[in-house]
C-alpha cells in the first residue's frame, strides 16, 4: 500500500520533471514556428502570441522560395549529412571492430590514437584544413564538407562502437567461422545487427551538429551552387537590415529533415533495447 | 583409424605458455572428455583443433589430413559452444542449416539433413522460431543440431552444461550419450565438472597447467590414478589425503583413501571425532577431524545413526589405499 502511494508519487514527480523539460527545450522551437507564420509587424508586437487573422502570413515562406535558391540548398545539406552519417558509420564500426576483435602489436595504442580525436576540437585545424583544400582543388565543393565531417565524427564512432563491439559474445563469432563465414560476413550479418542501438546512439550524436554547422560550410564551401541551408539562410541576416520572417521561415523548415532522421534512428534505438531486454 | 592426433602442441599467448607439449589421439567414434580445473588450458586446446586460435608448434591431424594451417569451416569439425551462440536474428532452421549454405550443398540435402536432425533432437515444432522465443534446453539443442547438419568428421563440445539447470543438465548429459551411441561419431567433450567426465567418457584426459596428467577410461583413472592431483580430481567426495593420522608411513609420503573405502570398524588405525553429518538418504557423509588433527570425509552406504560429536574409528582395505610420494607422484605397491 505504502510501496504503492510512493511509487506513484515517484511516477508523478518523475513525470513532472520531464514534461517540465520537454517545455523548456521544445519553447524556443514553438516560437519560431509560430512567428514564421506572422507578418514582421506582429513579430515585434507580440513576439509570443499565436497568429491570427489579423497577423497570420506566409510572406516569410514565399521570400525563401522566391529568393534563395533554398532547395539546392536543402539538398546539399541533405547530401552531406546523409553521406558523412554512412562514412562515419562504416568507417567507425570497421575500425571499432578491428580494435575489439583481433590482437595485433599496438592494438591499445591505436585504439588511443583513433580516440585522440574526441578531445581536439577539430576547428583548431581550420586554417591547415583550408589549406589542404585549396591545393587538392576541394574548396566549394561538397566532398570537402563531407571529408571534414567524416573526420571529425570518426573519434567518438570508433570509442563508442568499439565498447559495444567488445560486449558482443566471442561464441557467436566463432560459430560463424566455423560455419564457414567470411570476417565481412560476420561483421555485417552478425556483429552490426547485435550493436544497432549503439550505431543509431552515434549517428543521432553526429547528424545535429552537421546539420547544423555554418563554420566548415562558409570557410570550405560558400560558393552558392555548394551552399547548405544553414549557410544560405545566412542571407537573410544582413549586418543593419534582418529579414526575419525568411530567416523563421526557413529554420523552420530546416527543422523538418532533422526531426525525420532523427526519429528513424530514434526508434531503432527503442528496437534494440527492447530486444535486448526480452532475451 | 584415428579421427584426431595432435603431435607436441604448444599455444603461448605472448610469454604465458598455455599448452606445454600436448601429444594424444582420438579414434574413430571415441567419446573423449578433456577435464581439469579452471585456467588448465582445456577449452583452449579444444579453440587450438577448432582452428579458433593457431598452435603455436605442433601438428593437428584431423582424419588424414594436418590441418594446422586450414580455417575453421573446413577442418570437417562442428562446435558446439557453452553460451549455445545461436544467431539471433535468425530462424531455428536457419541457425542449423546456414553452414551447410556456406559450404554450397543443395537445398535438397539440407533440407534433408535438417529434418533428420529435428526429428532426432525433437526439434521439429520449433523450426519456425527464433533463438530467444525458446528455453535454455531447447537453444542447446538447437546448438547441437546445428553441429550435426554439418556431418563432421569430429564434434568439439565446450562445456556445453555448464549454462542449464541442474535437472535439465542431467536429461542432456543423458541425450548427448545417446547421440554418441546412435551417430557413433568422435566427439570431443571439455568440462570441469568430473561427473560429466566419468558418466561421459570412452577416454578421460586430465589436464592441469596445460599439461596432459593422464590419460585412460574413467574406472582406470578411478582405480589406477598416476599422481595425487589426478586421485583428487576424480570421484565425489574427492579422496582424503593422510600424512599423520596412519601410522606406517615414511616422512613426505601420502596415503589416500577415497571416502567409499573408510569403515566404521572398532579395530580401525583411525580414530576421531565426527564435525559434521551429511545425510543424503541413500549415503550418510561423515566429516571426521581425526586425533592428528587432519580432516577427513567418510561415504556410508544407506543411513546411519552417528552424530556429530561421536568418537570412532575407521578402518579401511589396505588395498584400496594409494601412496603418494613427496613429488606426489604414486608409488606402486611392490608385485605382491
């Protein structure tokens, strides 16, 4: 009885706790989807109210649309993500499992030096990076993005998919070397499937901040054909003059792939939990 | 003709010398169990004729050929592992037939050959499901089906009960004996537990530290162990060893009874005070702390009376008893 009264209490303060963040971390992501709708007088007025007749516009999407070239822009941005997300996967577990499963001379010391990379931010390396670029001919152009990306996520893939890789069973991989199957094989058909939950954890880890990033896209790739989104929508802030209902307007739209991607990993995720956990 | 001969097998793994000089054989359709405590290499050596790990020296013969330098899935070898790893994702009869697609057979000998094994193992409902929708027994049936699709020349066994329950461990002990009799295949069997050993074996091989102790049937290495380590290892209770409570005996030597050959005799050279009744119903277990001090335990056989706290005597059938040496080896009884 006791057990009970206290358990639910733990439920309805645990729950208050969430929901209390969920408001907080969702509150700045209703603004702006609320104010993308509003005409830039209404904005400023009441920056928090919902539109109504009188203020609802859409002028701030038909800027985008009109004016910047958003869905090149859109699909760059989808490129890059997308493509440094696969490299990072791949690269990373093939490394991870490299490191987990065979022994081999300075096996630990590789595995800190792939490591060594978590704690350097990668930024500090611009300038050496720009000049790489600049005579392998790579600036403006995606693959530029795309490698940088792929380095800067390689790090934290292979130290967190190499702990997971080392949980799964020496048995099962030993089954299927004696049932005949390649070191691949076993990678993608045994191992990957089992470290799924882990794969999506690094994934989601890794698309945000891609997706999200102006540094690497204005320095390596502002040309306007290679621009990304977050780079493009750039235009609409100018140095005296904001546009602000085309800035709101393609945010908000700019939210939409993340929040797809993110639920497909998101649910792999809750997948491989509970499978774990039915076992 | 022999299924398995391993000709002076050493593995190091770095500076630590796991298996020292390993040399024995395995004949055709022999049931043999490596037995030894934990860490004395056996489940290594067992990766070593798998081909899981390379031998460092030494040849391994499987059937005619040597088969040092030839991977796993081709040494005509089927394993069957403690922890059942069974492929989760997939079907029962996907688990049991993916090696035979591997090596390339036609769907109608595996599906041949799976329905044989289902049948065998009582398999056959579950075909359809999946690893973690079935219980401990059965996943290790499975496991043991797996390896008998692939109609190996040799089948290596690692510990497989160490994972089921007590009563389960029994009824499989019971089945893979039965399996033997009826495929009359070489198996190779490793535990630590020296009951599976003796219920199990054709050929009991001991290892300790990496080295082979002894090799033999169970009742010769029961009746006619070479050395103390091997005498202890084998039969429960394990034997008691005596330095002071018997007189008769040179400085260093070791006189060791098994608990089954102890009498409750009023003549008995023994004497001590019981410290502790074990009663099973068929055999009563006497824990005795004899007047020099040494601890020993006594097996009757049915039920008996005495309490703890009794003082006795215990006598026991020179003939029964065995002589160890100060290097523990055992000194035979001089031609009589």
């Amino acid at each position: 009885m006791n057990m009970t009264r206290r358990t639910s209490g733990t439920t309805i303060a645990a729950h208050a706790v969430l929901i209390g963040y969920t408001l907080i971390a969702l509150f700045p992501v209703f603004v702006i989807l609320i104010n993308s709708f509003k005409t830039r007088k209404a904005i400023f007025r009441e920056p928090l109210a919902l539109p109504d007749a009188d203020s609802f516009s859409m002028i701030g999407y038909e800027t985008v649309m009109k004016q910047g070239d958003f869905f090149l822009y859109f699909q760059n941005s989808m490129i890059v993500t997308i493509v440094s997300l696969t490299l990072i996967l791949l690269f990373g577990a093939m490394a991870a499992y490299a490191l987990a499963e065979y022994r081999f001379k300075g096996n630990t010391l590789m595995g800190l030096y792939l490591a060594l990379g978590i704690m350097i931010p990668i930024r500090i390396g611009t300038v050496a990076i720009l000049e790489m670029m600049v005579s392998s001919g790579l600036v403006n152009t995606l693959t530029a993005l795309i490698l940088v990306y792929t380095a800067q996520g390689l790090p934290l893939a292979v130290f967190i998919l190499s702990t997971f890789m080392k949980g799964v069973s020496d048995d099962l991989k030993n089954a299927g070397r004696i049932d005949g199957l390649s070191e691949y094989k076993i990678f993608f058909r045994l191992v990957l499937p089992l470290v799924r939950p882990a794969m999506a954890t690094v994934a989601v880890f890794n698309m945000i901040p891609i997706w999200n990033d102006l540094w690497f896209p204005l320095i390596l790739a502002p040309a306007e054909e290679v621009k990304t989104l977050t780079l493009g929508s750039q235009v609409f802030i100018g140095q005296f003059v904001t546009d602000w209902n085309a800035v709101l307007s393609a945010l908000s739209m700019a939210i939409l792939p993340v929040m797809i991607l993110y639920v497909i990993f998101s649910r792999q995720l809750i997948r491989g939990i509970t499978s774990g956990a039915v076992k | 003709m022999t299924a398995l001969k391993l000709e002076n097998v050493n593995k190091s793994f770095g500076p630590v010398h796991v298996l020292k000089d390993i040399s024995l054989t395995v004949e055709k359709g022999e049931f043999v169990v490596f037995v030894g405590p934990s860490g004395c290499g056996k489940s290594t050596l067992l990766r070593v004729i798998a081909g899981l790990e390379d031998a460092s020296s030494g040849t391994i013969t499987i059937g005619d050929d040597v088969v040092n330098a030839v991977p796993p899935a081709k040494r005509g070898i089927a394993m069957v592992f403690q922890s059942y790893a069974l492929y989760p994702h997939l079907s029962v009869k996907d688990n049991m037939s993916l090696g035979l697609k591997q090596e390339g057979q036609p769907k109608s000998v595996i599906a041949e050959r799976v329905s044989k094994a289902s049948k065998m193992l009582e398999l056959e409902q579950y075909l359809p499901r999946r690893p973690a929708e079935l219980s401990g027994g059965q996943r290790q049936r499975v496991a043991i089906g797996r390896a008998i699709v692939r109609e190996p020349k040799l089948f290596l066994f690692d510990e497989p009960l160490s994972n089921l329950d007590a009563a389960l461990r029994m009824n499989t002990r019971v089945e893979i004996a039965a399996l033997h009799r009826t495929l009359s295949a070489s198996m190779i069997y490793v535990t630590h537990d020296q009951i599976e050993a003796m219920t199990l074996a054709d050929k009991i091989v001991v290892l300790r530290d990496g080295r082979v102790e002894q090799v033999g049937s169970p009742m010769d290495l029961y009746n006619n162990p070479a050395n103390r380590f091997v005498a202890g290892f084998l039969g429960s209770p394990s034997m008691n060893f005596l330095e002071r409570s018997v007189p008769g005996l040179a400085a260093g030597q070791t006189l060791g009874i098994r608990p089954e050959h102890l009498a409750l005799r009023a003549d008995g050279q023994i004497s001590g005070e019981v410290t502790h009744v074990e009663r099973l119903g068929g055999d009563t277990n006497l824990l005795v702390s004899t007047d020099q001090g040494e601890i020993l335990t006594v097996r009757l056989f049915g039920q008996n009376d005495t309490d703890v706290g009794a003082h006795i005597q215990l006598g026991f059938d020179p003939e029964m008893a065995f002589r160890f040496d100060q290097s523990d080896n055992r000194i035979l009884p001089l031609a009589a």
